[in-house]
C-alpha cells in the first residue's frame, strides 16, 4: 500500500501544476473575451462574430441594465427548456434514432431539460438507452456549450460592477454569450480529436452485439461521443453519454484520457480566478481566491483519499490497497479519489466511479463540497460570482467587528448588496434542506432506495446537494426516475440556478453605479493571507452551521454506528 499511496501523491502534485498552468492560460483568453478582443485568428474570428450579430439582429455595443441582461438570460434559458422538453418527448418520430429510443415522459423530459439549461447534468435517464443520438446532438451537445457560457456571461457583467463607475449599465447578454461560446468551438474541437485519437468513439453507427467473457451476448453502445464529453467537462457540465459517465471504457479508455478528461473540470474555473484579478487592475485579488479555493480542495482531497486507503468493508489481508469497492482497477484509489473530488469541487458531476461505494467519510466529502455552493473551484463562472458572495460576506462580517464600512474592490458594500449576496448564498442551502426534508417524509421514500438506515439517507441528501448546487453526481443506490424526484428535482434545479444569477446580475448594477472609494488606512486589505484565512473561516462556518445536523444523521452516523 505504501507505493500506492506515494504514486499517488505524486499524481496528486503533478495533476495541480498542470492545473495551475492550463488554468493561467484560459485566465488569459478569457480576459481578452471580456475585453470584446479576439484569441486567436483575429481576422475570422471578429468576421464570424459579426455574421452572429447580423443573424441576431443585435448590436454588441448597446449596452443593457442588470434587468434587461437577467431578462435576457431568463428568456434564453426559457426557450432553452422548452426547445429540449419538446425534442426528448418527441425522439421516437425523428431522425437519428438508430436503437429505435421512444420519447420520454412528461417529468423525465422537464427533469432533463431543467438539469441541462441550468449546466447541472442531472441524469435521471440513462443516455445510451433513453436519449436517441439526436437528442444528444441538438440538446445535450448544444447546452453543453450553451449553459456554460450563460455562467462565464454573467460573472462578466459582475466583473464589470466593479470596475465601473456611476455606470447604469453592466453589457451585453448576447455580446458576451456570442464570444464565449465561438473561443469553445475550436478548443472543444481540438480536445475531441484528442479524445478520438484515445478510442472515444465519434459516430453515427448503432450498438455494435458481442459475447462476453462469460459467454453472454450483449450490446456495446457506440455515437457520436467524444463531441459531447470534451464540453461537458470543460465547461463543467458534467452528466455523460454513457449511463456510468468515465467510468465506461470508452467515455474514458486510457490514462492519458483520464488525466485529460480530470484537468477539464478544473481549468476553466480556475483561470476565471486569474480573468478577475486582471479585469479589476489587482491580480492578488484572483490570487486570493484561487489560493482559498485551492486550501479546500486539498483539505478534501486529503481526507477523501486517506478514508478510502485506510477503510474497508473486507479485511486488509483481503483487499490489500484499502476501498476498491466502486472503482476502476485501472484508476485505482488515488485516481477515483482525485476525480471525485474534483468534480464535486467544480459543477460537474461526471465520475470515474461510484461515489455511493465510497466509504462514509471519503463519500461525505464530494457531498460537503457541493454543499458550500460549489465555489471550489466552482462552475464556469457561477463558482467564482458565489466566492465573489462569500468574499464580500467575509468584508462586511470583518467590517462589522471593526465598527467601519465595508469595501470590496473600491466599492462600499450597502444593505442592497448584502441582501443579493444572501440570496446567492442561502438559495442552494434552502433548496437543498427542504428538498431532502420533504423526500425522507414521503412514504414510498424507502422504496426508492438500495440502502436503508443512515446511508439510505446520505442517498437522499447526496441527490439533493447534487441537484440544488448545479452538480449533477448520484449515489447510485437511489432510484431517481420518479415523478417526485424528476419534478421537484428539476425546480429545485431552476430555483438554485437562476435566483442567485439575478441576485448577482442586480449586484452587479448595483455596484456599477457605485463611485470607486480609494484605499484608506482604514480599509480591510482583501489581497493578503490573513483574508485568505478569514474568507475560509467564513465558508467553513456557513458550511458547518447549514449542514452539520444533516451529515450527523447520514455520513456520519454511519461511520460512527
């Protein structure tokens, strides 16, 4: 086990520096998209973006309110959800549908289509079974790339807030989806040929029969893949092609794929942390918040990791390498470990194993993560807007014990402000409570489950901080095709997504129309250790006082019992 363990710190080690990176690279590109300047090709690329513009018939220079960019965003994401809604009803009349895939219910259709406007991924259906390939294409795909670049918009417009002053105006919705999503193209291109070339399918061919091992025949699904799963990792989508994500041998067949596929999730919300600092002019102001963000994804790590090599349910002389229960072989410990934890650190969702076989520390830790809003390192760009939050809940908690107004970035922190930053926190954590609360009293509840007891619970809550943090990851054991979950789960997914970006959209006005206050000696320094310290005191706090009693009677309990 001891060589396990130091291979595995040393992946650990390595995987964060070329984190860090790739992250300082798309923290560049992205800068240069908030500023309206091309990446790469400037002459075809502002060529395509015009020919948009024309096809829209918008202008990228007219700027909008906060509440005409959070009408805008609301109104695309409306005719997002009916778009998909009618499409996956409908699957068995169109073209495409080589395994002859009939259309789905009613609240699976509502289910699927909230969770992928709202880039959570939820999937209460299986995808080789229930979505025909052109599904997949039309709505999977496309909100893949959709969804995402609706969260990196609306963190622009917040970025703006603070570094514009007496200005009504935060940009343009259509302007800033346009430009984000046209930088994806290409790059999600790239990293598909890269996936093909490790043997993710990309095609239009049916599921191929064949005998197995054991002598059974059985199907081997194929499609058009390797499109679809570089954006939804990249843009932390998360959910998959295949009903068991990259844990299927052909979502994610080699280590090679497996190390790529793990930087995905990560190197977008983290290079925004390094976007923020350049656009408000103080680069120690993203260095800050990718510093808290990366203490608590170590800490997770640490400990997830550490449960999962040191307990198991069959005796040391009988597994030999701790919890392989769940995993790939392949992966091993360390690299389901890494995987989960980062994907519940981000708004993914994806997994390389089964999070319901983890022990009830190492399982609790993916779930805590997602219970502090996702905001390590988040999803595209509504991870960072939520550290925003809790970044200017900790300057006016620090503000309040020092008797002195809070400022954050050159702006003082009003009673508006705070109220916004309360909805952007809490949303989730409401959600979620009651979400749980109202399955566990249900009476066919039971029924829907593999487990009972304590871990029969930690199912419910793990389904619920999944689906109220825009995460999209499952305890397997529950059973989560059900008019109740699909329903309920599904506002709860629109509830937490689209509250907090309207509250951050009028923080954003807000803020703009605000002066610019210059440093004091009075003013609470945001870009030193101590901040760091105090930011993570207070995430940890809100964390501890929202969710303790819940993992008290799940994770905990069952470690304990």
């Amino acid at each position: 086990m001891i060589e396990s363990v130091i291979f595995t710190a040393i992946q650990d080690i390595v995987f964060f520096a070329l984190f860090v990176g790739i992250a300082i690279f798309f923290g560049f590109a992205f800068f240069r998209i908030y500023k309206g300047q091309p990446v790469f090709m400037k002459r075809a690329s502002m060529a395509t973006e015009k020919g948009f513009y024309k096809a829209m018939g918008v202008s990228p220079r007219e700027e909008m309110t906060a509440k005409k960019y959070a009408f805008s965003v609301l109104l695309f994401s409306l005719f997002g959800l009916i778009l998909m809604m009618a499409i996956l009803m409908g699957q068995a009349f169109l073209f495409m549908n080589p395994e002859q895939i009939g259309g789905m219910s009613w609240h699976l259709a509502f289910n699927t289509a909230a969770s992928f406007i709202t880039n959570t991924n939820w999937q209460a259906y299986s995808g080789e079974t229930q979505a025909s390939y052109l599904s997949q294409m039309l709505c999977m795909t496309v909100q893949n790339f959709l969804s995402g670049a609706v969260g990196i918009a609306v963190l622009f417009a917040l970025v703006r807030g603070f570094t514009r002053k007496e200005c009504k105006t935060v940009g343009n919705f259509w302007a800033d989806l346009t430009r984000i999503t046209l930088f994806m193209l290409p790059v999600c291109f790239i990293g598909a040929l890269v996936l093909v070339s490790q043997g993710v399918p990309q095609t239009m061919k049916g599921a191929v029969t064949y005998v197995s091992l054991e002598g059974e025949t059985s199907k081997l699904y194929l499609g058009p893949a390797a499109g679809q799963i570089i954006i939804k990792q990249l843009f932390t989508n998360g959910g998959g092609f295949w009903g068991v994500n990259s844990a299927y041998p052909f979502e994610n067949p080699t280590p090679f794929a497996n190390l790529l596929e793990t930087l995905s999730l990560v190197v977008i919300p983290g290079g925004l942390c390094f976007t923020f600092g350049r656009a408000v002019l103080d680069k120690k102001q993203g260095v800050v918040l990718f510093k808290a963000m990366s203490f608590i994804f170590f800490a997770c790590l640490i400990v997830c990791t550490t449960f999962e090599y040191l307990f198991s349910q069959f005796p040391q002389s009988v597994s030999g390498i701790g919890n392989m229960e769940g995993k790939e072989v392949r992966f091993g410990i360390g690299g389901s470990s890494l995987w989960a934890v980062a994907t519940t650190s981000v708004s993914n969702g994806s997994v390389n194993a089964m999070h319901d076989s983890f022990t009830s520390i190492g399982g609790m830790i993916p779930m805590f993560l997602m219970m502090l809003g996702e905001i390590v390192y988040g999803g595209v760009g509504c991870g960072l807007y939520g550290m925003i939050a809790f970044a200017i809940l900790t300057v006016f908690i620090a503000g309040l014990m020092v008797g002195r107004t809070p400022e954050y970035i050159g702006k003082k922190i009003g009673a508006f402000d705070m109220k916004m930053v309360c909805l952007v926190i809490l949303t989730p954590v409401l959600c979620l409570l009651l979400g749980t609360a109202s399955t566990v009293l249900l009476e066919e509840a039971p029924e829907w489950l593999t487990n009972s007891g304590a871990h029969g619970f930690s199912e419910i809550l793990y389904a619920f901080a999944s689906m109220a943090n825009n995460n999209g990851s499952a305890f397997a054991g529950f059973s989560a095709n059900t008019v109740w979950t699909n329903v309920v789960g599904g506002v709860v997914m629109l509830l937490v997504r689209f509250i907090p970006m309207t509250a951050t959209l009028f923080l954003a006005g807000s803020l703009g129309r605000k002066k610019i206050v210059p440093q004091s000696d009075g003013t609470l320094s945001t870009s030193n250790s101590m901040f760091v310290g105090l930011l993570i005191a207070v995430i940890i706090i809100i964390g501890a006082l929202s969710f303790f009693p819940a993992l008290a009677l799940g994770p905990i309990a069952e470690f304990v019992g």
